[in-house]
C-alpha cells in the first residue's frame, strides 16, 4: 500500500481527533463534521483518491481508509452525547414514549377464529378439510342420511325450504354422503360451513356454523371415536378438561353418543350456563349407521367409522364467554375489536 | 316428558337419590334436562277446621272463618266460595311461603285481621286449580302438617326422549330403564276389573277397512259410569306431567297414556251412531269438527274412526266434538288402538295438529301393551267412576305383528365398540331389557327378540347400542384413531382464503360475517330501475320475514347495512370485508350457483391527525392500492384495472374492473349516491370492492417459480411530463413498458401536479423508471436511447411533453 495515502490517512484522524478533543461548544459540533465527515469533507475526498490505486493496492487500503472513517465517527458521536448531556439535556434524548407509528391492523371475526382452530386440530391428527353446498338437495341433508320424508327426527329440525326438495342444509352432515359418494375409505375428512334453521329467539340464530368429521376405514370402533374427541376437547379446552359420552339419537349414526364437557363457567357446581347440571353438551357423534353406507355403496360388514358434528358458535361462546348468540351477525367493531 | 318420582316409585324401586337418579338416565340415553322438588316449601303449612263463616264486614265478597290450627283457634280473611262450616283445608301461617315466593305475613285485609290463608292448590304449586280453596278429608285432625297429608316430598324429572324411543314417553317405559340399569325388578300394578256387565259382543262391533292403517282396535264399554272431578292425587300428577285436569273420565285416559305410554280415548257410547266402531280413510273433501272446535277438511291422509253413521274421531290425533263426554253422559267405549306411525304422522302435518296421541302414534306405539293398557284404564274407570263394565274386550287384531328375530354376532359388537364383553354378560343386558335370547345351536351367534315396546330395534346394530348402553358408555375404553391419511387435496378456495384473510387484517380490515338470506329489495339501489343478474334470486318458500326471504346475490348489501349499523354506534371509520357465499337462481338446475366473493368496504378517516400525520379522508386509490397489493401477494400477475360505466351499485365516475387478460375477476369504486342515500350514509368516500375467488383461482398461475435475480447494477432515470388531465397515467405507463422492453424493471410514479404552475387543461406528472439487464451493466448510452423512444412515443401517443425545469 501506498505509504503516502496511509500517511495522510494517519495524518488527517489524528488532526481530527484533536480537534474534536478541543470542542466545548455543541455549536462547534456542525462545522466539524461537514469538515471532515461531509460528502465533500476532508476524510471523503482522500478515500476518493483510493481510485488512483492499482487494483491490487485498493481493497486493503479501502479497508484501511474505511476503519478510520468508523473510528472518528464513533469518536464524533461520543463527544456530541457528552456535550449534550453537559449542557443539561438542552438537547432532549429521543422521547422513546411519544406513540409510534402503528400499522392499522384489522380482526378476524371469532367464528373464523374457532373454525380455524377446530379445522387445525383435526388437520394434525390427519383429517383433511372438505366443503359442500349450502343449497342442499333434500336427498343429502336427509334421505341419504336415514331421515326418509315421515321420519319423525325431521322434526328435530326446522327446515328452509327453496323447493319440495331442495333446502337450505341444516346441518353438515350433508357433506358426509357427498364425500363418500366420490372416494372410497380409508377417508377422513372435516367439514366446516354455515346452516340454517327456522328457529329465531333470543339463544337462535337463522344461520349459524357447524364443524362436520367423518372417518371411516376397517375396523374403526367406537373406542377411537371417543379417543378422537377426546383428543379434540383437551387440545380446544385443555388437557384436564373433563369429558363423558351419553347415548342419545341421531338417525345416521348407531350408536349416537353426545359429548358433553364439565361446565367451564361453574366448573360442574351448576349454573345458569349449564342449566344446574354441571356439563354442557359440545359435540354429537356416533357410529356411522349401515343404512347410510348403503347409500353410498360401502360395504358395511367391510368397513365402519364415525361422524360428529358440533356448533361453533356454542364452542366460541364457552371459549369467549360470550352470553349473546346474536353478536355474531351484528358485526360490532366494538365487539369484532375484541378478537 | 315430565314425571314425577313417587310415580316412577309405583313401578320400580327406587333406592337413588334424585340427583343420582337423573345421573343413571342421563348415562343411559334418557337425558334429564332438570330437576325440581314439588311440595319443600310446605312447613308452615298444616291442616286448619273451619268453626265459623261470618261476612265481613267491610267487602261483600270477603269473609271472615274462624279456624282451628290444632293448638289455636285464629281469624283468617278468605274469599273461596267453598270456604264452609266444617271443612278442613290447609292454612298457611305468618313464615310460610306460597309457590310463587310471595312470604305470608300477619296483616289486615280490609281493616280485619288475618292470621294466615287459606289455600287453593295453585297457591302451593300442587296443580293449577283455583276454583277454590283445597278440600282435605274429614278424617283430618286440625294441625296435621300439610306435608305429612301428602305423598312429599317428590321430585318432578324433565326428561328428554328422543325419536326414537316412544316407550319412554311413560313412566313405566322409563321405569323399565331404571330398572334395567339398577337391577330392580319392576312391580306389579292394579289392573282390570270384575266386570259385571252385559257381554261386549252385544253391545258393540269394530270393522276395520284399513288394516295397514289400524293393525288393532280394541274397545271396552262400561256402563253407567258418575262424571265428575278427578281425585287429588291424579290431577297432581296430570298437573306435573303438563296435562290439564278436565274430569274423572278424560283425565283417567290421559293418566293411562302418561303411565303406560299408549293413548286412549273414551267415547260417549249412546253418541255413537249404532253404537259400533268402524275405521277408514277419510274421503276427499270430508269435513269433521275436533273436540277443539276447529273444523277440518279431511283427504285421504286422514284415517278417521267412524260409528255406524259419521265419523267421530281422526285416529290417533284427536277425538271429535259429536262423541265427546258431557255432563250427562252415562255409558262409554273407551279406545285402546295400534295406528300406523306413517298414516299418524302424515294426517298430523296435513292437518297441522300435532296432540300427545299423534307424538306418540307417529314415532310408534306398544301393539303389545294395547290390552294391558285398556286394563289399566278399566281399573281406573272402575275407582273413581263406578260404573258396570261390559264383560270381555273388544279386540280387532287385523295385522297381526311379528316381532323381528335379530342375528347377533357378539364378536362383531366387540369390534364395533372396541371392547371385550363377554357373551354371557350380553346376554344378561338383553333380559335386562326384557328381550327372549336365543342360542343359535354350536354357533357363536345369538337370536334376540325384542318386546313389541321396543319399535326401535330392528337390527344388529340397534343390539350392538343397547350393548353399549348397559354396559354403559364411560366403560368402553378410549383409543387411539388409526388415521391413513385420505386422498384427495384441499380445494384451491380454501388455501386462498386462509392468505386473504391474514392479508385483508394485516392491511387493517375487520372481517364480519352477515346472513346469507336478504330481502328482495337489498338490491335495488345497487341495480335501479331494470332488474339485472343481481335479482336473479333463491327464493325461501318459508322464511321467517320478508327481510329474510332471498339468498343474497351480492355481499355489498351486508357491507353497507353492517356500515350502517356502526355509524349508527358512532364508528365512523371503517374498514371491512367479508369472505362469503353469493346465490344465483339458475333455469333447470334444482340447486343455484353458489358463487364464492370476497368483498370489502372502506369509509370515513383513513388517517387520523397524529403528530405525523395530517387527517386524511379514504379515497379510492386506498382500495385500489390494497387489491394492488392483495392480488400480488396472492400471486396474481398482470392485473389491471379499467374504468367502467355502469357497475350496480358504484359512482358513475369512479369505478373501475379488474382484468386478468380479458377475464373480469372484480370491481372497485366509490358507492353510487343511490346506494349511499339507500343506507343512510354520508356522500362520498364510501369505496367498495367485489373479487370474484373462482376468477381469481384461474387467473392464478398453477405453480410458482423461481426468477433469478439480476447480478448487474440497474439504471434510473426521472421522467416528468406535462399532458392533458385527461390522459390516464396507465396510458403513459403502457408507452414505457412497451419502449423499455425486455431491459425495463419497473415504474414508479413519484409525483402528481395539477395546479397553478401548470396550465388548467394540463396535468404534470413523473415517473422514476428503472433498468437493468440480466446480460451486463447497462451502457448509459443505450438506456437513453430507449428513454428517447419513450419520449417521444408518448409525444406522438399523448401530446405529452417533458416538463422544463
């Protein structure tokens, strides 16, 4: 390398490093800068000269050149800080309170929130997710299903109708004949979506959201099934979350069980939430019924499997603490803010 | 169902608290919904003689009795007709409680004291009777505490029964399950009578046209009988099952029906025309008056119950006005019948009369039990009637029922439940439900028979729940899914959502979720006069209102009524979107087109004056700018957007399509004055946006690839024009791509001036334009040379030329 260059290099930081030493007055601070840190100051027009360098002399003495520049830098800001604090903080620190400058950030609503999070569950354990019409044929939401036209379990639901036989699906469960009529098991598949019932008072909503699951393979038996939603409500509710299983009646399963988890509100004391029984019903499931299977041309003595089906909107009011189902189509900011 | 628990008592022991009670019906499919104590409240309660009825005084229909409590003769205020000399009725004192919670005090009626009240049942919550105060039996010793009188403490069960088990709509169907899951047998109750009358055969017939309809009829006749009220007890119990006492007669057969879950119904017998029965289809336009007095014009859904004359019942839904019993009825035939559940079920919703016979009938009743329960009527009828009953049974079994014989593979409920019970152990749960079990010789399999209560068990796997059931759900062990992950992938739309979602909240947009059914008249500030695509409705042939009567057909309406709603609440500045299903009717398909749309809605403040910012109302390049970014983020390239005229429900002036080559995947704009007048909303700044996700999908490329990126340094040169205002920036933008070819980077516009410096008709506008080759550095020489063309391309093109300075 050029002595001469790293000379006045040498030359020029110790020059400048005494006067910076000298400086008392923060007023001195400008001057000194543009002098030797400016694009046209002293430090800046040597390193121009690099250019006169052979290729080879450049990259070191660049290196060189570049540290001084750091070190009277850092040397240049020490002085400014402690001139400024001596002079008794006439010139402010950065006012780290003062409010930033916050991106607007929006809120999904809390039934997406839920649906994700049961869709996530499921999706770990292998489920995949699965979708249907919402204007159903009268064949998928019931016929198929096991509800023929005088089934009394029709009344279970209060119907939408678009025409003779056509609904508006009034539940998910739809989907399940839809996705067996094109794929053969093993299948397991999730199935969220909105319904619809004629039923509107204080705790009904005309449309609300269901999550949907199937499974059906050799050899599945009811002691999977509750060892699937067992799984399900510690990971939604937590691992000590207690749970039971009670038959009850669903026409496309056999047998149907409703599970019902320990009241997260009384903690099983009894409650207006829980109606004093200590348990909130979460989920319906069962064994899928032969007679679906027959529908779907599955061999029933080849294969077996469960179905379940549960409300969202009941899940998210537990988990939220929410006590009014109407919220959830009113689309408060007040209340979408909160998620 | 409600039934009280010293009812269930009467058919089964029941050693159970009532709370652990409710547990064991619960677990066993029974569910009970609530529990509530009758008669707690009684202790200030107690048996009171009336000695003496004075009027009172001051108010005409008030009288003064002087009663004795047992250890007290005291003065009460009463106003019961039936309040005489004599009687003995309870007598609430100063502590006590009345069912309603109301606390009784010591006071003055009227200036007179009263040291307590006397009683009417209503008041202690014992049935809904007020006609005047409770009569106890004379046999009473004043003071006896009220509670002691009757059968209390009891505990009325709501118990929820599900389709299918009509033979829990009883309490000895539901004492059949307590017995079956505790091991209690049940008891034997008091049926049948010793019938002195006249022999049936003489006195009545039962013809059958419709055997399918009415597998068996079967009528009793007694004679003579005394029309008057109830006893206590049975219009208790009636009272705590929901039923209304109406007299001895009517309130035995809806007793029965409570007990043994079959419906009867007693005719006046000299109302029937020649006293006999005959059971058909009602004929097209027949018309037949119900006991309710509502007439009703009958088809052949209707199976009628007829005498020799007219009909005089619609089978198994409700009896009519000309047979009823009266006050002066004196004989009767009393029903006790099997109908066909699909004829009940079809004739109850035709006719939209559903009654607690047709809920029973229709989900099924005991073909079995038909007789036993027309015994157990007799009984009654007998106790609290009197009468002569006929000798024998009418009884019309035309159909005769044969109760299924059900295979069972005890090796297949193990597979099934994921369980190992044992074959013996089965078995005791089939007897436990009093099922006949059959051993299929050396095979491992067994024949059950279930009781003709048992409707719902048909199959295998009816045996395999009851299995379940007995065994009780809690024990069968919970396992691990074995999951082979299925075929199939996710659809597309899902994936898209998911991003959309986290990219609309990132760049601050709330997401709402509105109903799918609107009104018809949602739409008609976006379309106006002539309706359009958007009014191709799904129509409810039912909704619940007007404003719920269609599937919508475009998101915009719940934008806007959503908008509405929080202005309303003072939240002013809004950013929404939805992601949602639209509707359209289509000709010859059954099912509408379902039509996936992501829409969004911005109005009010887009920034608020903060220390480094000035206040800025939204504006339309707001939207814009957030499409230009979602689409890209998504992977959308080469979108563009074109003014348009015309889009339902957006200004004239300001909206725009979005293109993908030709297709149109959207539209953006401000709200259109009628759509903004339509919701109540302030004028402007109201910006709309509708993508169409199908149009985005296919616009989507199928996969991404990697582009390497340029190693060479890119140049920049500043291009500012003066043009026309009407020239439109993309047409300029337009010129540059194509003159920049394959060297030109990008485009950016940095400024935009139309003021006073400039001409009025002209616009300045300027463009920082970045090159770079992929092949080497640009040579400054070539890239002016394409700036050149550029220039003067748009100078051809625009008349635009270089601002000077």
């Amino acid at each position: 390398m050029d002595n001469t260059l790293k000379d006045q290099l040498l030359e020029l930081e110790k020059r400048a490093n005494d006067e910076i030493d000298a400086i008392n007055d923060p007023s001195d601070l400008e001057p000194f800068r543009i002098k030797y840190l400016g694009k046209k100051g002293a430090l800046t027009s040597l390193m121009k000269s690099l250019g006169t360098l052979s290729h080879e002399e450049r990259p070191e003495a660049g290196k060189f050149a570049n540290q001084i520049k750091v070190n009277l830098s850092r040397h240049f800001q020490d002085v400014k800080l402690s001139l400024e604090a001596g002079r008794g903080g006439d010139v402010a620190p950065m006012d780290v309170t003062l409010p930033g400058r916050e991106p607007l950030y929006g809120h999904l609503h809390p039934i997406t929130l839920v649906i994700k999070e049961v869709c996530l569950i499921f999706s770990r354990m292998g489920f995949r997710v699965v979708k249907g019409p919402n204007v159903e044929l009268d064949y998928y939401n019931f016929e198929a299903l096991n509800l023929p036209k005088d089934h009394p379990a029709r009344d279970m639901q209060d119907t939408f109708y678009i025409s003779q036989n056509v609904v508006l699906r009034t539940h998910t469960s739809p989907i399940q004949v839809r996705v067996m009529e094109t794929q053969k098991p093993p299948v397991s598949v999730i199935a969220p979506g909105k319904v619809y019932r004629r039923d509107s008072d204080v705790s009904h909503t005309p449309m609300f959201h269901q999550v949907e699951g199937l499974l059906v393979d050799r050899d599945v038996s009811f002691g999977e099934l509750k060892g699937t939603l067992t799984h399900f409500i510690h990971q939604m509710f937590g691992s000590d979350t207690r749970l039971r299983f009670r038959p009850s009646f669903f026409p496309f399963t056999e047998p149907s069980a409703e599970v019902d988890i320990r009241c997260v509100i009384c903690g099983g004391k009894g409650c207006r939430t829980c109606s004093h029984t200590g348990w909130l019903e979460i989920l319906g499931s069962g064994m899928v019924d032969p007679e679906v299977y027959g529908f779907v041309d599955y061999d029933p003595d080849g294969y077996s499997g469960f179905a379940f089906g549960m409300g969202i909107e009941r899940i998210a009011m537990l988990k939220y603490g929410i006590d009014d189902i109407q919220l959830f189509f009113k689309n408060d900011m007040r209340f979408l803010n909160q998620f | 169902m409600k039934v009280s628990l010293n009812w269930l008592k009467e058919h089964v022991d029941i050693s159970l608290s009532p709370e652990e009670l409710g547990h064991v019906l619960t677990m066993a499919g029974l569910e009970v919904e609530g529990i509530e104590a009758v008669g707690q409240n009684l202790d200030h309660i107690l048996a009171a003689k009336i000695l003496e009825v004075t009027p009172h005084p001051n108010a005409d229909r008030l009288s003064l009795c002087r009663v004795d409590t047992g250890t007290d003769i005291v003065q009460v205020v009463c106003g019961a007709s039936n309040a005489t000399e004599g009687v003995l009725a309870p007598l609430i004192l100063p502590g006590g409680k009345l069912s309603d919670g109301t606390k009784m005090k010591e006071g003055r009626i009227r200036g007179e004291i009263s040291k307590g009240m006397l009683l009417a049942e209503d008041e202690m919550g014992l049935t809904d009777d007020h006609a005047g105060i409770m009569i106890l039996p004379e046999s009473t010793t004043p003071g006896t505490p009220l509670s002691s009188l009757l059968p209390f403490p009891d505990w009325v069960f709501d118990v929820s029964i599900t389709p299918n088990r009509p033979d829990c709509a009883s309490v000895l169907g539901i004492a059949r399950e307590i017995s079956a899951n505790t091991g209690k047998p049940l008891k034997s109750f008091e049926h049948g009578v010793d019938a002195k009358g006249p022999i049936i055969d003489g006195l009545t017939s039962v013809s059958i046209q419709d055997p399918d309809g009415c597998p068996r009829y079967a009528a009793a006749v007694v004679q003579d009988v005394c029309l008057k009220p109830a006893p206590f007890w049975m219009r208790y119990r009636l009272f705590q099952s929901g039923v209304r006492s109406i007299s001895n007669l009517v309130d035995v057969s809806n007793y029965v029906m409570l007990e043994m879950g079959q419906p009867l119904h007693a005719f006046d017998y000299d109302r029937l025309g020649e006293n006999r029965i005959e059971v058909r289809r009602a004929e097209k336009g027949e018309v037949f008056t119900t006991l309710d007095g509502v007439k009703r014009d009958l088809d052949p859904e209707t199976l009628l119950i007829c005498d020799g004359e007219k009909p005089v019942a619609l089978a198994g839904i409700m009896g009519g006005l000309n047979s009823e019993i009266h006050e002066k009825t004196k004989n009767i035939l009393v029903e006790s019948a099997f109908f066909d559940p699909i004829t009940i079920r079809r004739g109850s919703k035709r006719l939209g009369l559903s009654t607690e016979a047709s809920y029973r009938f229709e989900r099924g009743a005991d073909i079995g039990g038909v007789i036993s329960s027309l015994n157990r009527a007799l009984y009654f009828i007998n106790l609290l009637a009197g009468g002569v009953t006929a000798k024998g049974i009418m009884d019309n079994y035309s159909k005769p029922f044969t109760a299924p014989r059900i295979s069972f593979r005890p090796e297949k409920a193990n597979a099934v439940l994921g369980t190992s019970i044992s074959k013996s152990a089965m078995k005791d749960y089939f007897h436990a439900l009093e099922m006949k079990v059959v051993e299929d010789g050396n095979q491992d399999n067994l024949y059950v028979i279930p009781p003709t209560f048992r409707v719902d068990i048909k199959r295998e796997v009816d045996l395999v729940e009851e299995v379940a059931r007995l065994h009780g759900f809690d024990n069968i062990p919970v396992l691990s899914p074995r999951i082979t992950p299925s075929e199939g992938s996710e659809s597309p739309d899902l994936l898209l959502r998911d991003k959309v979602r986290t990219m609309m909240m990132a760049f601050g947009f709330s997401e709402i979720i509105t109903y799918s059914f609107v009104s018809p008249d949602s739409v008609n500030a976006l379309v106006g006069e002539t309706p359009g695509a958007l009014n191709a409705f799904t129509r409810i042939m039912n909704p619940l209102t007007v404003d719920q009567s269609v599937l919508r057909t475009s998101l915009i309406p719940g934008l806007m009524e959503t908008a509405r709603y929080n202005i309303l609440h003072e939240m002013e500045d809004l950013k929404l979107f939805e992601w949602g299903k639209v509707f359209f009717d289509r000709e010859n398909e059954l099912q509408p087109l379902e039509k996936i749309c992501l829409a969004g809605i911005i109005l009010g403040v887009h920034t608020e004056k903060s220390w480094y910012n000035k206040k800025r109302p939204v504006d339309f390049y707001d939207v814009k700018g957030t499409l230009a970014v979602l689409l890209k983020g998504l992977g959308l390239e080469g979108f563009r957007f074109k003014q348009e005229k015309d889009l339902p429900g957006y200004d004239v002036s300001i909206s725009s399509g979005i293109y993908c080559d030709d297709t149109r995947i959207g539209l953006v704009g401000f709200a259109s004055p009628e759509v903004i007048e339509a919701y109540e909303l302030k004028m402007g700044h109201v910006c709309l946006f509708e993508l169409d996700v199908a149009a985005m999908l296919s616009a989507l490329p199928e996969k991404k690839t990697f582009v390497p990126f340029g190693k060479f340094p890119a140049v920049h040169r500043d291009l500012s024009l003066v043009l026309d205002r009407r020239i439109e920036c993309g047409v300029i933008m337009d010129i540059i791509k194509e003159e920049g070819r394959d060297l030109l980077e990008s485009v950016h516009v940095f400024d935009l001036y139309e003021g006073e410096r400039i001409d009025q008709s002209k616009k300045a506008i300027s463009f920082k334009i970045s090159f770079r080759s992929d092949r080497g550095t640009l040579d400054g020489e070539a890239v002016n040379g394409l700036y050149e063309a550029m220039v003067e391309k748009i100078g051809q093109k625009t008349g635009g030329k270089l601002r000077e300075g």
